[in-house]
C-alpha cells in the first residue's frame, strides 16, 4: 500500500521538487492549500494532476485535525512559509503565524490523533544570523536577525519540543540557500539568470546588480529535497544542516551565468546602490558533515551546473513565449 505523505507549501519551489521526488517513489501526495488558492496547484504544471488537494485554512486546528484524522499520513513535510525573507518585516505577525502557527497545529493534529506520522519541518539557516564562526553546524548557536528567521527559529524549537516531550519522529532540516529556475525574479540567482538570458536575446543591454562581494553557501533544490526525504526514513529523529559547504561571490554567479551563453559578464552589469543590502557583513556557510555521515547524503548538482540550468531554462522560456520579454523592466 502507498505511503501518503501531506505537504504544506506544495506550490513553492520546495514543494514542487519534493512532489516530484514523492512521487517518483510510489506516494500518494496530498498537498494543503487555502480555499482562496486552490487554484495555485496548476504551477507545479504536469505534476498537478498526480496531486490531491485538500483546502484547509492553514491557521484553522480544528480543520488541520480533521484533514490529518482522515488521511492518517505516514508523513507531513511542513514548506509552508513567506517565499521573500525581507518580506517578513512588513508583516511579522503574519509570519509569525504562518510559520509557527501552522507547525505548531499540525504537530497538535498529529499528536491528537495518535499516529505514527513523522513529521518534517522546513528550517533555515536564516536562524543562524550574525554568526561568530564559520562553517556552521547542528551546534552552532541560534542568533536571527530578521521576522522570518525568528519565526522559523520558534517553529524549530515547538518542533522539539515535541519530539521531547511526546516523543514524536520529528525533526528539522537547517537549509542554506537553495535555488533552481523555479525561483522568482526576485532572488537574485533567478535575477541574475533571466538577466543574463535576456541579454543574450538582445531584450536588454544591461543588469543592474547591488553588492557583488556577497557571499552565499548555494545549492540545487532537487538535492535538498532528497535530504528530506532521508531524514524521515531514518531510525531516529534529529536534526542536520544542508548546504554544500562552499561559499561563492554574486560576482561568481554573475560570471557562471554569463559564461555559458559565451557572454562577458563586465560589458553588461552595472551596479545600482538602491540593491546594497545592509545585512550581508555575516557569513552563513554550512557544515553537513552530519548529514554525509548518518544519512550519505552529499550535493550532486554543482554551483556551476546549477547556474547553467538556470540560464538555459530562462533562455527556453523566453524564447518560447513563456516569459513576457519586458519581465524585468518592472
């Protein structure tokens, strides 16, 4: 019999890869969306139609209760969260909700309910924030400096408790940055990769771009849902960073993206002061020592592959007609 596996957050860019990969085993996938967007489970494209829905207010127990009670899931991944970190501060307690909130009654559901669920929540290496040393680890200790990370810190900690207290199979996958062409323009991998597709069609001249000195510690989605799913086959719950270890410049990632249409990156990027971003004088970059140890899980999608899947696949999208040419004039 089919494992089910219910998913918060499908329609995300996590959402689709984990979908994928569920799938791919054998699952039947249920994805919880709010009534208002139903509809929003035609984005993950071919793999919609192999998904089951389920509208559920994500902010409502008594129906997260009822959905958990009627489908009695083997597994629950828990993606749901805001897709734009700097969001957060226009809505702290709106994040506050939808982060914690939602963790903290779907853990209730399954507690109530009395299962064997094992239960995934979707953490972030945000909770890190100013660190005082790097490579972080499953040790490092916790200092968020924005909503999101503070919020995602408590849906950490609720999740913890949990496994303590109830002793639930629950635990928390620590995420560095993440991308695919599944991200929206506004990260600036996809920023820079629509770009770079959109120079080499002769749609603009130029990039404008903030601080090139930045560093992040970047990975491919699709691996980082494998870990995930790892975790959850485990024997014990716990919890491990994911990351590749590596830290690479946005002048890096500007040059990938450029090079492999045979393009110069410094004839093209112009750097506009209103992208400077004040928070990048700390450095996040992951050990998953751990993760390589207990579960041999280990990045198989390097920075470069990564960044030359990115630009190809905006190169197909634009000249397909997918992506309107004047996308990033807004």
């Amino acid at each position: 019999m089919a494992k089910t596996a219910l998913i918060t957050g499908i329609t995300g860019q996590d959402g689709y890869y984990l979908s994928r990969l569920l799938l791919d085993r054998g699952y039947c996938v249920v994805g919880l969306l709010p009534p208002k967007r139903s509809e929003s489970i035609t984005k993950l494209g071919a793999l919609a139609s192999q998904i089951k829905v389920c509208t559920v207010d994500l902010t409502d127990p008594a129906g997260l209760l009822k959905i958990v009670e009627q489908l009695q899931p083997q597994e629950i991944y828990n993606l749901a969260a805001p897709s734009f970190v700097p969001d957060s501060w226009n809505d702290p307690l709106g994040t506050l909700d939808l982060v914690t909130g939602t963790a903290t009654r779907l853990l209730a559901a399954v507690r109530q309910v009395g299962i064997d669920t094992r239960f995934y929540q979707a953490s972030t290496s945000e909770m890190f924030g100013q660190v005082k040393s790097s490579p972080q680890d499953e040790e490092t200790p916790f200092r968020p400096m924005n909503p999101y990370a503070a919020a995602k810190l408590h849906a950490h900690w609720t999740m913890v408790h949990h496994r303590q207290r109830y002793g639930l199979f629950a635990c928390s996958g620590i995420l560095y940055n993440h991308e695919s062409s599944r991200r929206p323009p506004n990260f600036v991998t996809r920023k820079v990769s629509l770009g770079a597709a959109s120079i080499k069609l002769g749609l603009r001249e130029t990039l404008e771009m903030g601080n090139l000195e930045a560093k992040r510690d970047w990975g491919y989605a699709g691996d980082y849902v494998e870990m995930m799913w790892r975790m959850l086959q485990a024997t014990e719950p716990e919890d491990y960073v994911i990351g590749t270890g590596q830290l690479h410049t946005v002048k890096e990632l500007v040059a990938a993206a450029f090079a492999c249409i045979g393009l110069d990156w410094t004839q093209h990027v112009v750097i506009n002061p209103k992208f400077l971003r004040t928070d990048e004088h700390f450095q996040l970059v992951a050990n998953p020592a751990k993760a390589k140890i207990n579960l041999a899980w280990e990045p198989q999608v390097s920075f470069e592959a990564l960044i030359e899947k990115m630009v190809l696949k905006d190169l197909e999208r634009l000249q397909s007609g997918k992506i309107a040419p004047d996308i990033m004039s807004t």
